[in-house]
C-alpha cells in the first residue's frame, strides 16, 4: 500500500471516538487484553473486539497470543507516518498564508 494509502486507512480508524480511547489506552497501558480495555470503557467486549479488529487492519495495533489471551500493543510507525503527513500539509498551509499576508500587506 501507498503512504498516503496507509494514511487514509489510520485516519479512517481514529476517525472513531472509541477507538481513540483504544489507542490511548494501550499507549498508557503498553499493552492489554480486549477483556481489561472493554472493563476501562462503557462499550462491550465484542464492541472492543470489533474495534480492534479496525485498529488491526489500519496497522495502528498488533495481536499477540499469550496463553489463552490475546495481547494488543500499540504500533508507533503508521502514526509517525500519518504525524508526518498532517505535519507538511500544516507546513503547506503555513506557507500558503504567509504569502497570503505578505500580498495584504503590500497593498497588491
């Protein structure tokens, strides 16, 4: 997939109030069972699951069995990714604007 394939899909998914608790949660966490989120949140554990299963998809999270628990962990590189992207479309504005009020500015 493109980058900015993998930006829209990252995007896509934290486009969801509760999988950005998700995200936050096992940023703080490191990592957890959908059992121990579901208990942090007021959604069920197949909802948790479900949102999961997104966050997975969009490489934001990864699943780990361990025993008879499966284990997500945050991963860094999509948001780093998608950080960079928002960071030169701001910087492409910043530029943008400025030109704009250099023009205002000269009276042209």
């Amino acid at each position: 997939m493109t980058e900015r394939g993998d930006v829209d899909e990252v995007l896509a998914a934290l486009a969801d109030p509760t999988r950005r608790q998700l995200v936050d949660l096992l940023g703080e966490r490191g990592e957890a069972s959908a059992t121990a989120l579901a208990a942090a949140l007021p959604v069920s554990r197949q909802a948790v699951v479900k949102h999961l299963a997104v966050l997975e998809n969009a490489g934001l999270v990864t699943a780990q069995r361990v025993g008879r628990e499966v284990r997500f962990a945050i991963r860094s590189e999509p948001l780093e990714t998608t950080a960079r992207w928002l960071a030169s479309r701001a910087a492409r504005w910043d530029r943008r604007l400025a030109a704009i009020k250099r023009r205002a500015e000269s009276g042209q």
